[in-house]
C-alpha cells in the first residue's frame, strides 16, 4: 500500500495506487489486496490501528477511497481490506479509555489479569503481557507490546468490530482479509504453555471460540451478498489446522492463506510435499486452497533462492499452475529481491523492511517517485527490473507473470482442472491437471543441469520460464533450474 506514492512525499498513498491500476489490470489480476492504510501510530507499518472507520491523513482521505473503490471496479477488479481485528494500536481510544482504570467501561474490551501466565509474544521478545502501572495489571499483547489485543469474549467489542466491516461493506468493498484470524479467542483459563519453549503463542493458538467469532464476521459478510469474500491469516504450520477455518461446512472463512511454499526451501520434494499435503487438506475435502509466494512478513521469493531469479521464475510458474487462488505480492511479478537496508533507515523492529522496499516504477532513479524522502532504499537491479523496462520486454519476469494470468483466465483446465499425479525424481517436481479430457503436465527442474522428464512425444510447451521454446512441441528435456507447463496436443 504504502509502494504507490502520488503526492511526492516518498510515501505511497491511495491516490498513488490509483494512478497504478492500469499496470495491475494489464498484469491480469483479479483483486487488489490493501494492507492497512487506517490512522496508526506505525509501530507495525499500520498493524497497529488507532481508527479503524478513516484513512491516514497521510495516505488520503474518505473521498479519496471511495474513488480508488470505484476506479477498481470500472476496471472489473475487486478490491479486499486488511482487517486488523486481533489487537488495536495502544493509543486507539478503545485502549486509552481501558487503561484508565480497573473499573474502566471498556476495561473488558482488552485482556488484563493481575499475574502474567507464561505466554511469549511475536515480534518482540519476551513475555505477552505488558505492565501497566497507572492500573496496576497487566494487559495481553500476542505481538508487540504497543498492540493490545482485543477481548473477543465481549459482546461489546464484537458488536464494534462488526459495525467496523459494515462502515467499509457499506462502501461497496468485495471483501476483508483477517489479520492473525486464528488468535482472536484467547484460552480463558489462561494455562501455562511450558512445552512450548519460548515460540510465541500466536503461532499456536487455536481456540473454539475463535470458530464462533469467524462465523460472526461470516454472518456480516454474507449480508451483503455472496460475492464478498472473508480470508483469513491463520499460520499455522499444518494444512489440516489451516483448513479447520473454513468451519465444518465452510461456514466461516472463504479462504485461509497457505504459507507452505512461502516456507518451503528450494528442493523439490519439499515442494510435491507442500502440494500432496494441501491437496488432501483441502481439495480432498471439497474446499478451495490458497497459494503464496512472498509477503510483507517474509523475505522476497528470490532472496530466499540465494538471488537466483531463475528460481524465482520456476517457482512462479509452479505456483501459478496449481489449484486454489494464488495471491502475488507487489514487485514479486518484477522478480525483485530484497532492498539492502543499513540500520540507520531500518523501521520495522522485527526486520521486515527489505521486503517492503519501494517497487521501481521507471528506469531513472528515483524510479517514479517523486519525493525527496524514502523511507528504505530501493532493490539491487531497479533499473532493469522498473516497470518501465520490463513492460517493454516480453521475456522478462513481468512477461512471464502476465503470459501465465492470462493463460489462467483462457483455460478452464488451469483454474478448475483436478490436480493429479503430484510427485519429484531426481530433483524434478512433476504434476498434472485434468479437466474433462484436457490434460496438462507442469515440470519444474531444480536441478543446475538439464534433465530428461516422462513427458516428450504429443506434448507442446505453452509456458516456459525462461520463456524459451513456448508455443513448439516439448523435446522431453528441461533445461536446469526451468520450469515449463506442457499441453497434450490430443
Ligand atoms: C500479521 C501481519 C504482520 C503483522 C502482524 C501483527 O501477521 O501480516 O505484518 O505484524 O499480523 O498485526
């Protein structure tokens, strides 16, 4: 969010993802994914949320939403918000109000408890209860101390919450991805949690209640029609786990994010492992799964691949070819890495600021942005990986981006075709889609050297990703570090 700047102060705004909604459309995309862009305090880059019904003054105002909104949907894009409904900054008034004192209206709205259990927090290290003399308890915090977390068992807070999602649904948004939507419903009886040996307790919370509380937000959703979405972040490592969030019968989240190639190294039975696990988790049971990349939270897909932005690419191709909705994180489809950040421009405590660095729009430093103050400085290679020159170019990673998206919208087989024959030998990752009789193979080599696969005569390449030999037939070879995605000319 904060990438798109249009009024020259070095910080992205909404005006400034505005003026960029033709590149998104041209890129193929179906939503745009905001990240928060409320009035914060910015201890969490907008994950700490001090009004959750405005807009930063810095980022724009109601009116200057409400065009973006519609600017979107003349184009046939969706638009989702990020809805930060763990904790709220400690300066919201909520939270000032609730520190006032023990007998305090909103004291319930938080969690406050005279001793501190052996919770730790993420982000920040230590325990998850912060101090607060002025009242005498402490209040519980799963992320950083200055993010209070909210009181879910409150029916006041849940009556807030929910006139929160109705101010933004009454504008027309198509949807809200739920911050950590798995740690809202905290274990009342606040157990010590001994075995977990110092790993936060967000990453394992996983309460009942918290079902109840999604299928709340999914009641509000729905009153609006069943074209809006409820995602959820839910970490959890197992895809059983993260599929429990659909509810029973898909009563709570339309979708969850699915980390498992986010973490996964580069090595190929890690990936068919990733794959086969989600597809028992989810398709198996009739549910539709999600795939990711790269984030904000997490070091860019090719820093991860020790720079290699062939790597990137198969990985790109890979992920695009799978069943389930894949999710693109902004500069991903320009193959970037990680900016370098030295410690003076470094905001982010947690280490996250090279990951969030600016996307190149032109060629010429300051790459489009106008202002005389950015916040992190650019990625290595911005000149050649702008915008501006790898619009021009069709082998580059934004060409082999659109190329896929496009491929998906034309082909039924790649959006909705079953996923079969999942499986890795000799370091190549191979699996198949089938939708009624058309079949396509997708190969990834992770090896550095060429590799014969099972798939030669009848097929032709449609993908390749580096670009070569797309549209002739497949000579049964893949060259190393490619991946390709082959149709059977039957
Ligand atoms: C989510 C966000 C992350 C944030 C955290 C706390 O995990 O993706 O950026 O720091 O929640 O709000």
């Amino acid at each position: 969010m904060r990438q798109y700047d249009s009024d020259g102060n070095g910080i992205g705004d909404l005006n400034g993802v505005g003026r960029q909604l033709d590149y998104l459309a041209e890129l193929g995309i179906d939503a745009i994914l905001l990240s928060p862009f409320y009035p914060s305090p910015l201890a969490d880059e907008g994950y700490d949320v001090s009004d959750y019904k405005a807009v930063a003054p810095e980022l724009g105002d109601i009116i200057s939403f409400d065009r973006l909104l519609s600017e979107v949907h003349h184009r046939g894009m969706r638009l989702i918000l990020d809805f930060v409904a763990n904790h709220t900054s400690d300066q919201h008034p909520w939270f000032e109000e609730s520190r006032q004192s023990r007998s305090s209206p909103k004291r319930d709205w938080y969690i406050w408890r005279d001793e501190p259990n052996d919770w730790q927090a993420a982000l920040s290290a230590g325990s998850a209860w912060q101090w607060d003399a002025a009242s005498g308890q402490y209040y519980l915090h799963f992320f950083f101390p200055s993010q209070p977390d909210l009181n879910w068992r409150n029916s006041d807070v849940v009556a807030a919450m929910h006139d929160v999602m109705r101010f933004w649904l009454d504008r027309g948004i198509d949807g809200f991805r739920v911050d950590a939507a798995h740690c809202l419903a905290k274990d009342v009886e606040f157990r010590d949690r001994p075995e977990l040996q110092g790993v936060p307790i967000a990453a394992v919370n996983d309460q009942e209640y918290t079902h109840y509380v999604l299928r709340g937000m999914r009641d509000v959703v729905s009153g609006y029609g069943s074209d809006r979405l409820l995602l959820g972040e839910v970490f959890f490592n197992r895809a059983e786990d993260v599929a429990s969030y659909y509810g029973q019968q898909g009563e709570e989240l339309h979708l969850a994010f699915n980390f498992s190639l986010l973490r996964a190294e580069w090595a190929p039975t890690r990936f068919a492992s990733a794959i086969t696990e989600i597809d028992l988790a989810f398709s198996a049971r009739g549910l539709w799964p999600t795939w990711v990349l790269s984030n904000h939270d997490r070091p860019r897909t090719r820093s991860r691949y020790d720079g290699s932005l062939q790597r990137a690419r198969s990985a790109a191709v890979v992920m695009l070819a799978l069943r389930g909705t894949p999710f693109i994180y902004q500069g991903e489809e320009l193959g970037l890495e990680d900016a370098v950040v030295p410690q003076a421009l470094r905001v982010d405590p947690h280490g996250r600021d090279g990951q969030r660095s600016p996307v190149p729009w032109t060629r010429e430093y300051p790459h489009g942005w106008r202002g005389k103050r950015h916040c992190i400085p650019f990625p290595p290679d911005s000149e050649l990986l702008s915008v501006e020159k790898e619009s021009m170019s069709p082998g580059s990673t934004l060409g082999l981006y659109r190329r896929i998206l496009a491929l998906r919208r034309s082909l039924d087989v790649l959006r909705q075709g079953h996923l079969q024959a999942v499986r890795s030998m000799q370091g190549v990752l191979l699996f198949e889609r089938l939708l009624e009789g058309k079949l396509l193979a997708v190969v990834a080599n992770f090896n550095n050297l060429e590799c014969h696969t099972p798939y030669s005569e009848g097929w032709r390449v449609v993908i390749a990703s580096d670009g070569v030999g797309e549209g002739a037939p497949f000579p049964g070879r893949i060259r190393g570090e490619a991946a390709v995605i082959l149709e059977h000319e039957s």
